[in-house]
C-alpha cells in the first residue's frame, strides 16, 4: 500500500472526525450562549422580585431563602421558598407547617418571576390562586 492508498483510507474517517467536532463546537456554542441568557433573565427577574418585596419580606428571603405573604381573602400566611414547584407552604398561626401548595405561571420562567407571580396571586387574588393550585399534606421542608 503506497503513500496515495494510506491518505485516500485515512481520509474518511479524519473527515467525520473534523465534521462531529464541528457539530460539537456549534452545540457547545448554543448552549453556553443559552446559559448566558438564562444567567441574565435570572439575574433580572431576582432584581425584580426583592423590588416588589416588602423590607420586611426582603430581609427574611435573604438571610432564610423565603419569604411569608398574608393571603388577601382569608388572612392565612403563606411561606414561598425559593423554587418552581410545591414551593408553597401554608403556615397555621404558631408558624408551623399545614400543607404543601405548588402553582404558578405557565412556560420556562425564571425562578424570581415565579416567585413574583405567586407573591401576588396570593396577596390578590388568593381564592383563585389556591383554587387551581395542588395541594399535598406532605411537606417535606
């Protein structure tokens, strides 16, 4: 086998080879540009959150990672943790733990957006809030 055969049979394989690292590079570059836009909305969407926090809320969320809302209907306090889903717990009058509620905003929001949005159902809207939320007496935090 001469100089010509070993290039021609090599030549494929190093073909695919350059072709899928291409293909990786592309997706590399699609999802760290994606990482970069969600970091950003994160980073927005917290801003907007503590600006719509009480003093009061904003204190316990930094320093507990949550923070208590009275819903607007039936005076019951309500603690929302940082997260997306069951991140809703329903206090009794002594602070401690009666059931778990999980309901927000539809599609891929940031987290400070949810946490925004069921902030205010509960403090204006809290029947219809809980009226299409989940509710489980298994709190587990």
């Amino acid at each position: 086998m001469g100089y010509a055969d070993l290039l021609a049979t090599a030549a494929v394989p190093l073909g695919i080879l350059l072709v899928a690292c291409g293909i990786a590079l592309v997706l590399y570059e699609l999802v760290t540009g994606w990482r970069a836009r969600r970091t950003n909305a994160e980073r927005k969407a917290a801003t907007l959150l503590k600006q719509w926090l009480t003093p009061a809320q904003l204190a316990q969320y930094e320093t507990q990672g949550h923070f208590d809302v009275t819903g607007c209907h039936t005076g019951r306090r309500y603690r929302i943790r940082h997260g997306r889903q069951a991140n809703i717990i329903e206090l009794d009058a002594r602070g401690g733990r009666l059931s778990a509620w999980c309901f927000g905003p539809e599609g891929e929001l940031p987290t400070g957006d949810v946490l925004l949005a069921q902030k205010i159902a509960l403090e204006t809207d809290e029947f219809a809030a809980i009226g299409i939320a989940n509710r489980s007496s298994h709190v587990f935090y």
